[in-house]
C-alpha cells in the first residue's frame, strides 16, 4: 500500500460492507473530550495520564479508568461541557468526506463512543450517521455530580459493550459482522474490532495497529475509501 498505510490481506472491496462502527474521540474527532474538560477544569495533567494509560492498555478496565477521571470533575458547572463543543472540538481530517462516500455507498453509519452523549449526539447529526450510543454524564443543580447514569441498554460503554453493540446492529440490519466495519485508535476497540469483517486503526496506539487488518498512519479517515475497491 501507499506510504501511512498497512492493509494485511487482500484488498477490502466497498461492495462487501453495509455497516461501519466509528470510536469517537481521537477518531472520527481530534480530540480526547473527557480531557479537554479536565484541561478547562485545572485538572488537565491527572485526567489525561489516566486515559493515556487507559488507550494503551495498561488499565485495563475502562469502567475503571472512567470513574477515576470522572471523579476529578465532580462539582464543574454543566457549561464546560459547551465550552469543549464551541470551543475545543475539531474533527479528523476526511470524517465528513468517508462518512459521504461510505453513505453514498449504501454503508449506514454508528458511532459509539465510551465518551459522552452532550458530544456523541452532536458528532453523530453532524456526520449524518444512523446510529449513536454514548455515555450520559449525570448532571445536579447545573453541575457534573463525577457519575454516569443508567441508560436502557447500561450506564458504561466499555469494550465488551461496543463490541455488542456492533453485534446488536447487525442483527437489526440483517447483516452477517463480516459487512461491519469497526474503526478505532485505542484498546477499548479492540473488541469490536475483532468482531468486524474489516478492523482499521486510525493513528492508532501501538496494540491496535498490531491487531488490525487496516492501519492508516499517516492523513486522514478518507484514505479508507482509497482502500475500499470497488
């Protein structure tokens, strides 16, 4: 393959793929959102050495890690959130062009994200995808209280979590996993990752890029539709 990119295999065709699962932070966007919250917090340094060591593998419960950072945010007022949105989110370089070309293709799109719904939510209309499941921040008195709450399918969307929501997809489409796409940069993927027809790591940590089929190194999520042939 070109320079940036490791496809092992053979070449992935469009045509053999009707579902792609994105991660959300520091893939479909450049940023980390529970860190940027942190940063506006002045908690930035203990919150971002967690999810570094949490992205690659070193803890490796994620319901873990997330209560530990979380925990550091109990009391910040609910407008931090809005701040990261206006002021700090950025999307990778190609997510609006793959998100195109995938639909234009007749690939629906999920994205699902151990991050936040005040993020997920926005990050999922803007790209136009299908379907989106996040973490939902509890809120009290217009501040963050350091929990998530209880959603109708969980309170923490951890690896085994994604990996079944992929799952849980493709039996609501009719597909069979190996149509999925899984696409991901940390250890919280590998899961469902492994569950997809096509895993691809986007500027991914080093145990990512060992286990998936498609790595993209180097530009932006749009070379995935360079690799995908007809």
């Amino acid at each position: 393959m070109s320079d940036g990119l490791l496809l092992r295999g053979a070449r992935p065709r469009m045509a053999d793929f009707r579902l792609a699962v994105f991660d959300m932070d520091s893939t479909l966007i450049a940023i980390e959102c529970i860190d940027e919250i942190a940063a506006l917090a002045g908690k930035g340094a203990e919150v971002a050495a967690i999810t570094e060591a949490a992205m690659r593998g070193e803890i490796t419960n994620f319901r873990e890690s997330l209560m530990r950072r979380l925990a550091l945010l109990e009391g910040q007022p609910v407008g931090v959130l809005d701040r990261v949105l206006h002021e700090r989110l950025r999307y990778n370089l190609g997510a609006e062009r793959l998100c195109t070309g995938l639909r234009a293709a007749g690939v629906r799109l999920a994205l699902v994200s151990g991050g936040f719904t005040h993020f997920a939510d926005r990050v999922a209309a803007h790209l136009g995808m299908d379907f989106a499941r996040a973490n939902q921040l509890e809120l009290r008195d217009g501040c963050l209280t350091g929990r998530v709450t209880m959603q109708d399918w969980g309170d923490v969307v951890d690896a085994e979590a994604k990996r079944s929501y992929l799952l849980a997809l493709c039996a609501e489409l009719g597909i069979k996993p190996e149509q999925a796409i899984a696409v991901g940069d940390g250890a919280n993927d590998l899961l469902m990752m492994e569950a997809a027809g096509l895993s691809v790591a986007f500027h991914a940590k080093p145990r990512v890029r060992e286990q998936a089929r498609l790595c993209i190194n180097e530009g932006g999520l749009d070379r995935l539709l360079d690799v995908l042939g007809d």
